[in-house]
C-alpha cells in the first residue's frame, strides 16, 4: 500500500537493507488497496522480492486475511513454497 501511494519504493529499499532483514511478512494488495489477499493474485512484484529473500537465512511468515477460504489460503501457501524454489 506504501509503495502504491509513493511513500516508499520497495526495491529501493530492499536494496539498501537486504542484507539486514530477518525475514518478510508475505501477503498481497489487490488494486483496490487491500492488503493481506491471497498470494499471487494482487500487485505485489514477487519477482523483485524474490531476488532479496534468502530461503536459508530468512524467516517467511504468510499473513493473509481471515476473510479469506480454504482453498485460497492452500493456494497461497503453494505459490510461496514455488517461489522460494525458484
């Protein structure tokens, strides 16, 4: 939502605080502004934060919203363990 509005621009500043992070909080924004939505679906460049993250060192925590089904909560948790992989 920050990075949507302008106030921070994410690969900045993973860039010059990558190597200080423990972890990350994961979850996606749809183009209303929502955050916590199911992983994959929203605007969140996952590509870009994928270059930072550090399967070995780094703690990943999914926080998605209570709202959200099953089906969408397995999907997301799915997407996730893909992308550590890759």
């Amino acid at each position: 939502i920050k990075h949507g509005e302008g106030v921070i621009d994410h690969e900045q500043f993973l860039e010059k605080n990558h190597e200080r992070l423990l972890g990350f909080h994961l979850h996606d924004v749809s183009a209303e502004g929502k955050d916590h939505q199911p992983i994959g679906t929203g605007l969140v460049d996952w590509n870009m934060l994928r270059r930072f993250a550090r399967p070995a060192d780094h703690t990943f925590v999914i926080e998605l919203s209570p709202k959200l089904d099953k089906q969408q909560v397995l999907e997301s948790k799915a997407f996730i363990e893909k992308w550590l992989k890759e």
